[in-house]
C-alpha cells in the first residue's frame, strides 16, 4: 500500500526540477560557467553550423526566425530501501522557442545589460500536464517564457510573473540540461546540490563528467532529520546536424536518510527534438503577449494534494504529528503549526512535547522537534512569539531549546523580536546555549532579505569585539554574505587553530582567498588547519599549482610532528583536486 502523497516528496524533491521556492535558495537559480581549454576542432565547426542555423535567412523581403521545440517528459518516483513506490509523478508537455529581436521583447522590467545580445528566444510550454496520486492536471493555457540561448547555453530564463510553486518551473532544469558547452565546464545549481561538469563529444553524442558537487544540507528540513546521502546520475545528449539538441536522457538518483530509515527519490527526463514541419505547424498558431506580468495571474492547484489538513481536536492533532513523522510534508507541517499557536499557550506545548501516547517514550525527542518545526512553518508574527516564549520557558529542555534557536534562525518572517533575544543568548557566555544563538544569528541573514543588514552589522561588531571569533566566524560562514569577508580575512594566522579552521571553511568559497588559504595553511604547523585545508580542496575539487606542491613537499622534509606531517601528505593523495 502507497504511502499518503506529500508536498515534500513531490514538489520539495521534484523541486530539482523547479527553482524557486525558498528552501531553493534564490541565488541558485542561474546556469554559470567557468574555467577554460582550448577549443577543439569540432566544436569549431559546430559553432560555425549553430551560426547558420541561429541566423535568420531571407526568403524575398520575409524574415523566417530560428525556432527550436521539443517534447518533454520528468517522472518522479519514490521509493524505500525495499523499492516499495511511495510516491511518484510525471510532468510532460511541449516546448516551442523562437528567436526575435531583443527590440521586439516586450518585458522591459530589467534593465538592458550592456553588451546584451541582440536577439532573445521567446518560449511557450503547451500541453502541459502533472500527473499524480492518480489524478492528471493539465494546464488551463499555453505558459510564456523568455530565455538567451548563446553557444549552446540557456540562461536568463524569465517565466515572466510565474507563481515560484508551479510546476512549469521545472523547465528551468529542463532548459540547463539540455545545454552544453564544450570550451568550459558548466555549474548546474538545483534544489538539492550544485553540480559542475564538463561536456565531452563523441561523434553525435555528448556525455559529462562530474568536476564537483556540493550537497546542499542546508534544503532538508532539519526537524525531520533527512539529509542526502548520495546521488547518481547518467547523462547523454543526441545532436542534430547543426550541433542543436535532437535528443536527452537524463536518469538522476538522490539518495536520502533519515532516522527513520532511508529513501530513494528517482528522476529521468527525456527530451526529443520536434521535426521542423511539427514546429512550423505548432509556431504558426502561438501568439503571446510577453510582458514582465504574462503569467502573474495562473494559478495551479495539484492534483491529490491536501494543501491543509483539517486538524480540529487533540486526537486529529496527534493523527497529523504521527503522519508528518512518517513522511515530511511542508503544508501538513504548516497546519499542525497554526492549529498549535491558536489552542496552545508555551505551558501546554511544553507539555505536549513529553506527552508518551502515540509516539512512545523513545520518540518523545522526535515529537518535540515536529511540533518546534511545524510552529517555525507559518511565517507570522505570532508564530515568532510563540518560538520566543518557548525559548524562555524553565521546564523546557536544553536540546528543545537549541531546536527552537536554530528555528528561529531559519524563520522566514523574523524580526528584532527573536534576533535581540538570540544577541541577548550569544553574549552570555556562561550559556551553553550561546554558541548555537550565534550560528543562527548568521543563518537568519540567509532565510530573511529584510535582516542581512542588521545581521551584517552586528556580525562585523562581534569580529571586532568578541573573544569567540571562531564561532562568529562560522555564523558569518551560515549567513551567506561575503560582504564581510574582508574583514574576516585579518584574522587568518590567528593562534587559535579554531578560527582558522573556521576561515578556511569561510573563505574557501571565494576565489580571491583561494591562493592565500593554501600559502598559509601550509606553513601553519597546525594539524587541524591542514586537514580542514584538505576537506575543502576535496569538496571545492581543488589543483594545487606545482609551486604550492613544491612548497608542500619541502615542508614535509622539514616538519618534525608526525601528525602535521600526515596531513600535508595527504594534500597531495589526490592528483585529482581542483577548484
């Protein structure tokens, strides 16, 4: 028997597939490249047949624009450690593009980018349609999008107004993967990781390989206790005679765990190119208005999908506690929460957070978390009370109160009613709840806009003042700012191999740091310095250069501890680091 359908299983892990939601962080949403190689033959000649198909020919006085269109397919599938199905989904529909004068766009809400290029691809999807829990929900209209599309690359993809929820933002993913570049590797950012790879060409078919990846932990909800374990992928790209995408097959397998047991969220997606008769046909009858608001007014409801549950007694409150711990759903979460903060004064959840029925003793521990984190779902203000209240309650246990700190810092609504008792907590210093206060400070700068000012001030305060500067060093590392980095990187070579460590783990995400790290945690002799040095060459996939190596191999020779020689071996295990 299938597990009931959630929000988390079929859009929070087929958020992969659509950008925008906000455990999705904003700033992940673009393709980017980077790197460089000298390009090869081929592609040369690829690139000089994409020109001729890109460029518009004249038939008499009538321009014929490129077109480009495709049939999709994403099915999602769930299942457990025994390859049960849980849940699943399919996304299909159609793709049409075409090319037109940027003059000819109609979206002026951004401003022209100099050097911007001088044509820009329009875009429908038709026929779309999400399957799911048995029911199929098709798109009332055709969806308008606008994209650049330059050497092979889609970006810049704007679904005009589009709700963040809808599942046509899955083509956001669609569109990247069904790009490629040959000269430089290629950074995919998704809901659950960002991935970097390299395109390689054999004959018509295009296959990549891994540089990097980075998991994002920071996307699962931390109440539930679900982090990726891995992902595997498998990815190849068909082209057509003008180097164009005529075919994609692309399986991804994410991995995750949790206390309860793990699951395996399965994805594939096919693309194949429509023939040129289907297209015209297809582009001939499309017309489209594509203003900044084209799409502000569609509204999609998926199909199976209690968007509240009703929850009007204790026994119904204890049904959804027991079903959310089965499986995690954001909406469900948010309907425990509400009914909590209206029926439940801090004394009564207190009390509630130990109650044994239903959960057992031994989940107790899960019971309190579920119950912190669904309150932390509904971005009110009256929520961020409720959080408040709970901190300061004396019967609360120290672990529930560090849950209800780090909810605080991922509260999407918070204000300087939670973030002056949190800088109350962290400049107490004989509170063992301090550290984590401090960390949220900084994580709060990430979860709300409104705060990174506050936030950033009050972090570059505390670097200059505080005497824990490790820990306010990785509250900076939580907030996602590099606003500060300047500041921070004074203190690299600090006595303290804690706030050393700490810089690494910080500014190892900035290049401009990259050099001085490395040149530093060398000459360190400090063991944990190296080592976290060597976790972040590892996860950043970095290349030592052969002056780096030469002055690694000479501090070897001279390094009398056999711990810090160890770990300066170990930089250079692995001839395949590289940033």
């Amino acid at each position: 028997m299938k597990q009931p359908v959630s929000n988390f299983l079929l859009y929070a892990v087929f958020g992969v597939f659509i950008s925008g939601g906000y455990w999705f962080y904003q700033q992940l949403s673009a393709v980017s490249q980077s790197g460089q190689s000298a390009m090869p033959a081929r592609q040369a000649a690829a690139d000089r047949s994409r020109q001729e198909r890109s460029l518009p020919a004249t038939k008499g006085a009538d321009s014929i624009h490129a077109l480009l269109g495709f049939d999709y397919n994403i099915t999602t599938e769930v299942v457990n450690n025994d390859q049960v199905e849980l849940a699943s989904s399919v996304f299909s529909g159609k793709l049409v593009l075409k090319r037109v004068p940027a003059q000819n766009n109609l979206d002026t809400s951004a401003p022209e980018k100099q050097g911007a290029a001088p044509f820009i691809w329009q875009g429908q999807i038709l026929d779309g349609q999400l399957s799911q829990a048995g029911k199929t929900k098709q798109f009332d209209q055709a969806i308008l999008f606008t994209a650049q599309y330059q050497e092979f690359v889609f970006n810049d993809i704007n679904f005009l107004g589009l709700d963040a929820g809808h599942p046509a933002n899955a083509v956001r993913y669609l569109l990247k993967q069904v790009s490629y570049d040959l000269k430089q590797p290629i950074t995919i950012a998704t809901a659950t990781d960002i991935a970097r790879y390299r395109y390689l060409q054999r004959d018509n078919r295009l296959n990549r390989e891994l540089e990097s990846r980075e998991i994002l932990h920071d996307t699962q909800p931390q109440a539930l206790n679900i982090s990726v374990e891995k992902v595997t992928e498998d990815w190849q790209l068909i082209l057509d005679n003008n180097a164009l995408p005529e075919a994609l097959n692309n399986s991804l397998t994410t991995f995750y765990q949790s206390q309860d047991g793990g699951f395996a969220v399965k994805q594939r997606l096919t693309v194949t190119a429509l023939d040129t008769t289907a297209l015209e046909k297809i582009n001939n009858g499309q017309e489209g208005s594509y203003n900044a608001n084209a799409n502000s007014s569609l509204v999609y409801q998926a199909p199976g999908l209690n968007v509240q549950a009703d929850i009007n007694s204790y026994e119904a409150l204890m049904q959804a506690l027991a079903k959310l711990a089965t499986l995690p759903d954001e909406a469900l979460a948010k309907s425990i929460g509400k009914y909590l903060i209206e029926h439940y004064s801090a004394d009564e959840l207190v009390k509630l957070m130990k109650m044994q029925e239903n959960f057992g003793a031994e989940n107790n521990d899960k019971l309190a978390s579920l119950i912190i984190y669904s309150i932390q779902k509904n971005p009110e203000f009256a929520a961020e009370v409720t959080l408040v209240d709970l901190l300061e309650h004396p019967e609360l246990e120290t672990i529930n109160k560090q849950r209800v700190i780090m909810s605080l810092g991922r509260f999407e609504a918070v204000s300087e009613h939670s973030l002056n008792r949190l800088q109350q907590l962290a400049q107490t210093s004989d509170n063992v709840l301090a550290h984590t206060a401090q960390l949220s400070i900084g994580t709060a700068a990430r979860y709300n806009e409104q705060q990174k000012e506050s936030v950033s001030d009050y972090l570059s305060g505390q670097l200059r003042q505080s005497d824990n500067k490790a820990v306010t060093l990785l509250a900076i590392n939580n907030s996602g700012l590099n606003t500060l980095n300047a500041q921070a990187v004074n203190y690299l070579g600090d006595k303290s191999a804690a706030v050393n460590v700490a810089l690494i783990k910080l500014l190892a995400k900035d290049p401009a740091y990259h050099e001085q790290l490395i040149n530093y945690a060398i000459v360190s002799n400090q063991a944990k310095t190296i080592h976290a040095l060597g976790r972040a060459l590892a996860a950043k996939q970095l290349t030592l250069n052969p002056a780096q190596e030469q002055q690694i191999s000479a501090q070897i020779d001279k390094t009398q501890t056999r711990v810090v020689k160890e770990q300066l071996l170990a930089l250079l295990a692995d001839e395949e680091q590289s940033w």
